[in-house]
C-alpha cells in the first residue's frame, strides 16, 4: 500500500516537470553543407550534453536520383568549394569524374537510420564518419562495403547493421523521415530546429558557426 502511494506521488511529480529541449538536425550525408557543419554540430551537441536532447531526421537531399556524378559535376563542384571556403573542410574532387556513381542520397541517409535504430547515441557520429568516407575518401555509399570503416570506429556490428540496412523495414524507415521533413516545411540542409514541449522553433537554416548557434539557442531557451 505504501509503494503504490510513493509510487502515486512520483508520478505527480513527473507530470508537472518541465519536458527535457530537443535540438532537431535535419541534414543528408550527401549534402555538401551538412557536411561542412559537422565540426559545428559536434561542438553544439557536446556543450548541451545532458541538458538538451540531440536528435536527427534524414532529410533526403537527391533520394532516387539516377543522375551521374559526373553528369552533376559543375554543379556539385562549385557547391563543394563554397563549403569548403566557409567550413575549411577537406574535399576530394576525383568522385565528379565518375561516370557510374549515382547521386541517389537514399542509401546514406538509411545507414543513419539504421545505427540510430541499432544505437541512437551514436547517430551523429557515424553520420560524420560517413561524410569523412564520401566527400574525402570518395568512397562509393551504395556499396554495403562502404560503411565497414565507419560502423568500426563507432561500435556498431557490422553483420547486425548489414542485415537491418537492407530489410524493407529500414527502407520505410528512412521514408518516414523524409515524409516528416517534407511536413515539417523543410527543403533545405542543414536545418537546426528547437523543440521545447510543443513548440517548435527555426534555429538555422544553413550554415551557422557554433559559437553563434549556441548563442540563439541559449536566447530561445530563456525565453521559453
């Protein structure tokens, strides 16, 4: 009787805290700009460490292109030096010459998907680890190969991650993220929203240096 009274009281308690902040990144690993704000996230994330929520939402960029990226290769080049000036963030240009390689972001947006189902505290940093393996290392995303060294460096088994990517499940998963993007209003990466209880809140949209994203949230958080 006693425990079912304790138990009672706490969830009173519970009720009228106040729910925890989220900050939301909606990004794509092939997006160029996404990956020039990567340091940036990673220092967002880490100074709200424990206060504020870190989640993730697969915008999908290209999802089910079948343009080569070699057919995209001015575009996509000049788009990549911008990112490069403003972030200082290293680029490899040889993958614009392939005449193979689609620029279908799909495959790299449900690897995310995938270790964030497997493992969410280790979502952002595989997602960083997969822009290293594109933008430098010009690996292929589509190959299930691809993302090995990744999935090491960040502590995912390889065989469980390989057996979940190509389930239909995982397939869905990745759509249901693009469909909440697309409901959310949001069509361009990155995008940082904030979440606090059942308001939602524009943080950026585009590149933003974490000193000054830091900044806004902290005037959001006040405010709220």
């Amino acid at each position: 009787m006693i425990l079912a009274y304790i138990s009672f009281i706490l969830a009173c308690l519970n009720m009228n805290e106040k729910p925890v902040p989220s900050i939301i990144y909606i990004g794509d690993p092939m997006c160029s700009w996404c990956y020039g704000i990567a340091p940036e996230l990673s220092e967002l994330k880490m100074y709200y460490q424990g206060r504020v929520d870190f989640d993730i939402v697969l915008g999908g960029l290209r999802p089910y292109n079948q343009q080569t990226m070699f057919e995209l290769k001015d575009f996509l080049k000049g788009h990549w030096q911008h990112v490069h000036e403003a972030s200082n963030q290293p680029f490899n240009y040889s993958i614009l010459e392939n005449q193979s390689i689609t620029y279908d972001t799909e495959p790299p947006c449900r690897a995310v998907v995938t270790v964030r189902s497997m493992d969410e505290s280790k979502t952002l940093s595989f997602f960083n680890e997969i822009q290293k393996d594109f933008y430098y290392d010009n690996k292929n995303m589509h190959k299930l190969e691809s993302y090995d060294e990744a999935l090491e460096k960040v502590g995912i088994d390889k065989e469980k991650f390989s057996q979940r990517f190509q389930s239909e499940e995982m397939k869905e998963k990745v759509k249901e993220d693009f469909k909440l993007t697309a409901e959310m209003g949001v069509s361009g990466f990155p995008t940082i929203l904030l979440k606090q209880g059942d308001h939602i809140q524009m943080v950026a949209s585009g590149y933003m240096k974490a000193e000054s994203l830091i900044q806004k949230i902290d005037g959001m958080l006040k405010q709220h």
